[in-house]
C-alpha cells in the first residue's frame, strides 16, 4: 500500500516539499496543493478564489422563470450547407434571471414527407460538437426527420469552457500521463492542478454549470423551441448518458431515444474503459499477426512489440519537425486509430511500424485528431469541456492518493491501457465540486433502445448492457464487431433496427445481435 502522504505542491514551482505542510482542506490559485491524507469524496479538490471572468456567450437573464425563455423566437440562418441558430438558456435553472448562456444548433432540414419532426442528435465526448455531427450523421431513411445538433452547453459554440493557451496545453500534453518516479508523479500532479486553475480563471462559474443534468434541461428547452410535443433523439457514447438523464428528468416527453456505444451510468466501477482498449488493441494485434505485418507473427509479438514502442518514447521521445513524439501522445495515438475498428487496423500498423524505425508523424497527428489541436497550435474546446463536464459529473473520485489506489487497480484489470493512460488526477484536483447526480431509471419513459458494440475500444460492451437493464425501458441491441459506436454503416442489421424504430416505431427484440 502507498505510504498516506501528506504532500505539498507550490504551484508553478520545481520544489515538492514532502512533509511538514499546512493540512487546511482549502487551497487558492498561488498558493499550495493540499493532498489529504484520508480519502474522502472530492477531498482534494481546491476552493479557489471567485473570478470575475465574461465568458464568450453569457447574456443577461430573460426572467425569473422559463416563460422568456420558451418565448424565443428560433431564426435559422444559411451556415454552409446547413441551417444554424442561436438560443439563450439559463446560466443556472434555479436562477433563470441572474445571467443566461447561448445554445448554438446547426440543421438540415427534412427532404421527404410527410414530415416526423427533429431528431435530435450528440456525437459523445463529453464536449464533441453535436453541429459538426450534422454534417456527417448517416440519414438514410431518416429523410422525414429535421436532423439537429446542438453544441451542448460549455462546448464548441454554446459558451465554451476556456484553459490553457495552445503552447500550455502541448506542454501539458507532452508530460508522462503514467509517471514512473516520485519527481515524475509530483510534475504531473502540479500540473494538472495548474490546468485545472486555467480553466478557472478564464472560464469562472461557468464550471458550475455545465452539468449533464443541466444540458439535459437544455435539450427539453430546445425541443418546446422547435415545437416538438416529445423528444426524438440519438445519441453516441457520452450521448447515451444525455439521453438516459433526459429520460430520468423528463420520461412523460421522451419520443424515440436511440443510445449507441452505451457508458457507464452507475457507480460500479469493475469494468473501465481501458478494458475496452486493451480488448480492441488486442483484436488489432491478433489480425495484424495473421496478417503477416512487420509487428510480430504472434498476438503477443504485436502486443509486445507497442508497448516496447511505448516504453522507449518514455526516455527518448521521437523529433517530429519542431515538436516531440512523446510516450504520452503515442499512447493517445494508437487509442485515437482503435475509435475505427477494422478498417483503420491497416493504417494503425503502418503508423506503429514508422514510429518504431523513427518516424513519428503518423501517431502524432492521430494524437492531435483525438486532442482537438487544430494545424495553428491552438486547441478545439473538446480539451477542455471533457474534464469540465466530467469532474463536475463525477462524485465519485476520493483525492490524488486514491487515484494512485485506483490505477494500481485498473493495471490489473487492463495491463496495457490501464497502465498507459496513468493515475486519473484531473478530476481530484478540479476547481469546482461536484454536481448532484441521478439515479438514472428512466420509470415512464418509452422504449430505449440501448445499442452495444462486443469490440468497441472506449464503452465497453458490458456497459450497454448494464445500461439496458438499469433503465425501466431499456431494450438491448447487440452488434458483434469494432470499432466505437455501431449505426451508420458498419451493420445493415443494426442501421434497419434503427431506422426502423425512429421512423416506424418498431421496437427491437430486446437481446436482439447484429453482425
């Protein structure tokens, strides 16, 4: 067991004192890290100090309720070839008057009749761009619908979460994300601290409110805005958990919820989404050996093959132009290629095989894909609303020393991943407390549709499953195969269940199994 030390972090500074330190629960931006030495819920997070900061988007209130708000009137716009408009919602539902936030959505319009309405859709992240979605969302079948994403609230253009400038945040990314020495360790726990305070200090209250309960909310406005009697909605990955929580606050409105690449949505942490990634790298690893490729003639081969790849960059990291191919980014990297199932394994092994003769172009642009860093340096808003959105969702981290108890945990349940992806710090270390949660059930909602991938690399396919059982309705759809999310053109079977359900109305068997 890890000794409980109490261990102090001046922030910005080189020196870690490891003794002897001030063991007051608060902390404030310049002053120390406090590392409890009991854990508690979100023992470790700091109380920093309040920040007077105008976020790009912030309006003042409507009102005092949500009639101002319901009376909008939606004006679309020609953005490309889509249709955009701009809503304001309230910063904080329980204080509609106080400040508003903008909602941005992006639309195509229906091209069949008789017309069914929006569906509503999210791609995931949290903080992926549901407008950007709406360009590329398979709409075979689903022509009677109005197809509309929205950016939800702290992303893209809803208000956005603002951290660390993009030279910060790649020398962020560069740190070794799986430290391996105590000097290693307090670099990145400070760090991460640091980033947190970013967020802070450029994003403010915002951070309160950014909660899925909150977008959620946000999506029940949106559909009275568009004249939807009940909601019809797909969502990928995190999506599945907007649409579950829409379903628990509002299961007298729900229309069709379709759920694909189901997460986790209970507080049972024996299946983590590094299994999911250490079961996909392992499907890559046995094609690639039955391939023949230059990585190995066994599975093991392979597999060993990446993770020597992995622990040489974590002392000599690979030039690539004026930047670093480093352990971490390598490692983000090869998870970014397994999002494509089989049809990037070709390009994975590719990629793995040039980094391992020095060449690390092809895995740092995989890296910059998965990160949001855009050709300029600066980074997209999905960096920094993912663990926005998610620490204020999670009350379930118990402080840095607990999250070193966890990842020597999670390496026994994914030996690659588990140890690669290193200690979750972010959310211990957070500057916001965490929200109120749900004990999401979904009791009166109409049938959900619950889809599961048996090799998707980030939602394991247990979580569908357990997703599908824990909501009243939840009806079970299984698709053998890989890659991150099942609908829309991997599985004919899947696609005309789908269709079939949006459209027609006709629910799955439950247990259903798609190939």
């Amino acid at each position: 067991m890890r000794p409980a030390l109490r261990l102090c972090l001046p922030v910005l500074a080189a020196a870690v004192l490891l003794a002897g330190c001030d063991a007051s629960p608060q902390t404030a931006p310049g002053d120390q890290i406090r590392i409890s030495a009991v854990a508690g819920v979100a023992v470790d997070r700091p109380h920093p100090a309040a920040v007077d900061v105008q976020a790009n988007g912030l309006a003042a209130g409507l009102g005092s309720d949500l009639t101002a708000y319901l009376a909008q009137q939606v004006t679309w716009s020609a953005c490309g070839k889509l249709e955009c408009a701009d809503v304001l919602a309230p910063l904080d539902y329980t204080d509609p008057s106080a400040r508003a936030l903008t909602l941005s959505m992006a639309r195509r319009t229906a091209t069949r009749s008789p017309r069914l309405g929006t569906l509503f859709i999210n791609p995931g992240g949290p903080g992926a761009s549901g407008k950007s979605l709406v360009s590329s969302f398979d709409t075979t079948g689903l022509e009677q619908y109005d197809i509309v994403g929205w950016d939800p609230r702290g992303t893209g253009d809803s208000t956005p979460v603002r951290c660390f400038d993009g030279a910060r945040t790649d020398a962020f990314l560069n740190l070794d994300s799986s430290p391996d020495t105590e000097a290693e360790r307090t670099t990145l726990i400070a760090a991460t601290y640091e980033f947190g305070q970013s967020c802070w200090e450029h994003s403010g209250v915002l951070l309160e409110h950014i909660s899925t309960i909150e977008t959620a909310r946000d999506l029940d406005l949106l559909r009275q805005l568009l004249g939807d009697a009940t909601l019809n909605y797909f969502g990928y990955s995190y999506g599945t958990q907007i649409g579950a929580t829409y379903a628990e606050l509002f299961p007298q409105n729900t229309g069709r919820l379709v759920l694909d690449a189901a997460v986790d949505i209970t507080d049972d942490d024996q299946v983590i989404q590094a299994m999911g990634f250490d079961l996909a790298l392992g499907n890559f690893a046995g094609w690639c050996a039955g391939e023949g490729c230059e990585l190995g003639g066994t599975k093991q081969d392979v597999l060993d093959a990446i993770t020597g790849l992995f622990d040489t960059l974590d002392s000599a990291p690979l030039p690539v132009k004026d930047r670093v191919l480093t352990q971490s980014l390598a490692v983000t990297g090869v998870a970014a290629m397994l999002y494509g199932g089989r049809t990037a394994w070709p390009t994975l092994a590719t990629m793995i095989g040039a980094a391992r003769g020095g060449n690390g172009r092809g895995l740092l642009l995989a890296a910059d894909s998965q990160n949001a860093r855009n050709d300029n340096g600066s980074y997209g808003t999905l960096l920094y609303a993912f663990p926005a959105i998610s620490c204020l969702d999670s009350d379930q981290d118990r402080g840095v020393l607990d999250a070193d108890r966890v990842w020597l945990e999670d390496q026994k349940k994914a030996p690659i991943f588990g140890k690669y992806f290193g200690p979750s710090y972010g959310c211990a270390l957070w500057p916001v407390q965490p929200s109120r949660q749900l004990d999401i059930r979904g009791v009166g909602a109409r049938p959900i549709v619950v889809i599961g991938g048996t090799g998707d690399n980030a939602t394991p396919y247990q979580q569908a499953v357990t997703m599908a059982r824990q909501l009243d309705s939840g009806v079970l759809v299984t698709y053998d195969g890989e890659g991150h999310g099942s609908y829309g053109g991997k599985s004919a079977c899947v696609d005309k269940l789908v269709v079939n359900y949006l459209v027609d109305d006709v629910v799955p068997d439950n247990g259903v199994r798609c190939s």
